[in-house]
C-alpha cells in the first residue's frame, strides 16, 4: 500500500515499508544534514563506546550532570575545558551514553549550525534531548556564538542538556561566562592529579618500581594529560625502559608547556632569604626553558623592618642545567647553582571553580 507525506506544497509517495513513524525520536547519536531543498533533517551515526576503567571522577562528574539536568524544569547548559587528551571527551561521551539509558538522545554539533531553521529545528523535538558542540570556540567565532545566546537561555519550552566542549575557554562568548541561566556547570579539566597517575599505573604499569619516575616526568609538565600518561605507560611496557628514556623519543615535550607561575624561595648558604628582601617573590616561565634571575638584598645579620644595619643588593642565577630535583607531586622544581646557593619554585595554583563549586 502506497502512503503520501506532504511536506508544504510538495508530497512524496512512500510505502509500508519504508514508513517508519515515531512519536519519540529513538535514543541514539544524530548529526544535522541538509538535503538538496535546504532543509535540516537529523541522521543517525555510530552511538559511543567507552572500554576499560574510567579513571578519576569522570562518573562522579557524569552522574551529577545527569541528575541535575532530570531534576530542572529547565534546560542545562555545560562546558567541558581544557586541552585535547585531558579527559573532557570521555565525560561528554559517558554523558550521551547515560543519557541513552534513559532514552534520551544526542544530537552532535559538528559545524557551525545557526539562525532560525537551527533553531526550530531543535526546539521541535519537545522531549528532553542532550545538545553535544564539540570544540564550540572552533566551530563558532566570535559573532556567531552571539547567535546562540537565545538558544542557550532556554526561553523555549522544550528541554535540552546542552554540552559544550572547548580547549580554550578565554575564547567563548564572555556573555556566557558567570550565566548559569545558559551555562549552570563549567569544569576545568586542568592536568592529572597524582592519585590518578598512581591508581592508573597500578593497573597498566608492567614494572611498577618505575612509578616515582613517572610522577618526575609529569612534574615536568604544566598540564600533564590522560594520553601523555597512556602513551608513556605504553611505551615503558614495550620497550622496558624508564620514563624519562621514553620522553626522549614520544610527542611529549616539557619545553612545549606553557608559562606557570611560581612562588620563588631562596636559600644562600644554607639560610633563607627573607621574604622581605627579595627583590621578587614570584617567576613566571618554564624551569627548563628559561634561566632565572634572583635578586634580593644581603645582610649579615636577622633581617627586620626596624634593622639599622647595612647592606647591598645581589642576585644569584639559575639556568636550566642548575634543576637538582622534582618533588613527586610536581609543584616544586629544586635548582642549585655553581656557588652553592638554592631556589625552589613552587608552583602557583590559578584561581578557578571546581565542579563543587569551591574556589581553588
């Protein structure tokens, strides 16, 4: 039997087969395609996979986003931040996963989909749906993120979890930053803490006497991510080699790190200088990049602001050669020089939010 679906003006014959009506579009993962009238239509792809353990809080992170999103009236907007390999993907994707649990689809943004026909079209699926940019600051400049402002308000009556994912987070509208109307949760995904290098290295480190050494090498870094620890992991147990042998040969270079902050102490001969009496209390740059330059000013006796006795400023330097040790946590970095004297840079957590809302 032969069945006509009018679409405006036109109509298109199909039959009982290929006749396939929902009143709920399937749980599953979309993208938007459109066909040779313009029109915006939804094609389903691959759903995700996630093998293995997953490691740190990414179900923690999973559960409450989820929660939270069923619980509100409202849709719910959140970004995911930082670099590729940083474990912000995973999450997103257990979030898609979780959400076809109960039904609920995804539709994945993979270009820069805007104005009206978007609009609408998202608006008319009136079940709850989850939304999926990835790598928004990408996809949309900085005019085109205006545009979807009005998306991100939820002025309209359906309810979406929006999800965005982006590397940099200084490169999204500055309108959506402190908005929990459009984004409610924003989580910094900012470098592996070292429980997680630890837990991770028990479970796939074939010689585990070599997990010190791997904690050295991510102190190296300034945001040291889940594929540098994977591959490194890998190629230690194929090879049979330390970490740092493995750094000499992998895409993983401390000198491609960014600039960190640090707060300087020092130490000559043995005693350390006065806060008072440095010339700067905090450095910023790469310990084995740059060489550093300590100025502070020298007494013979105990410094205090009421002291009458004279002395003259000095300064000690530090090159990259000059680094003795990295604590295993990798916030201090000990380096020595040829007189003897000692400086230990500390690194300066940045202020942010975490997931919990605390200041960190």
């Amino acid at each position: 039997m032969s069945h006509f679906i009018r679409n405006g003006n036109s109509w298109r014959i199909a039959d009982d087969a290929s006749l396939d009506i929902h009143s709920q579009l399937p749980a599953g993962n979309y993208v938007i395609v459109q066909d040779m009238h313009g029109n915006l239509l939804l094609q389903q792809v691959d759903t995700f996979e996630l093998k293995g353990k997953r490691y740190g809080d990414t179900d923690r992170n999973r559960d409450r986003i989820f929660n939270t999103f069923t619980d509100r009236s409202s849709s719910t907007g959140v970004m995911l931040t930082g670099e590729k390999g940083s474990g912000k993907t995973m999450l997103a994707k257990s979030l898609a996963i979780r959400c076809a649990e109960d039904g609920i689809p995804c539709i994945l943004i993979n270009q820069d989909w805007r104005g009206e026909a978007f609009n609408s079209l998202l608006q008319d699926i009136s079940q709850p749906c989850m939304i999926l940019f990835d790598e928004f600051e990408k996809v949309y400049d900085s005019d085109e993120q205006e545009e979807m402002l009005t998306l991100l308000d939820g002025v309209f009556p359906s309810k979406k979890l929006f999800v965005l994912t982006c590397n940099d987070k200084w490169r999204v509208n500055q309108h959506m930053r402190n908005r929990q109307g459009r984004i409610f949760y924003m989580l910094d995904f900012t470098g592996l803490d070292e429980d997680f290098v630890v837990e991770y290295c028990h479970d796939n480190l074939k010689n585990l006497a070599n997990i010190d050494g791997v904690l050295t090498v991510a102190g190296l870094f300034e945001e040291f991510n889940f594929d540098m620890l994977k591959a490194l992991v890998e190629d230690m147990n194929r090879f049979k080699e330390t970490p740092q042998e493995c750094l000499e040969m992998l895409n993983a270079k401390p000198e491609f790190s960014n600039d960190s902050k640090f707060k300087i102490s020092l130490f000559v001969d043995e005693k350390e200088v006065e806060e008072a009496n440095m010339e700067d209390k905090e450095w910023i740059g790469n310990p084995l990049q740059k060489g550093i330059h300590v100025g502070y000013y020298a007494k013979s006796g105990k410094v205090d602001e009421d002291s009458d006795e004279e002395g003259h400023w000095d300064s000690e330097v530090f090159a990259p050669a000059d680094l003795k040790h990295i604590d295993s946590k990798g916030s201090k970095f000990i380096m020595v020089n040829g007189s003897g004297a000692r400086v230990v840079l500390s690194r300066v957590a940045e202020k942010g939010y975490h997931y919990d809302f605390g200041a960190f």
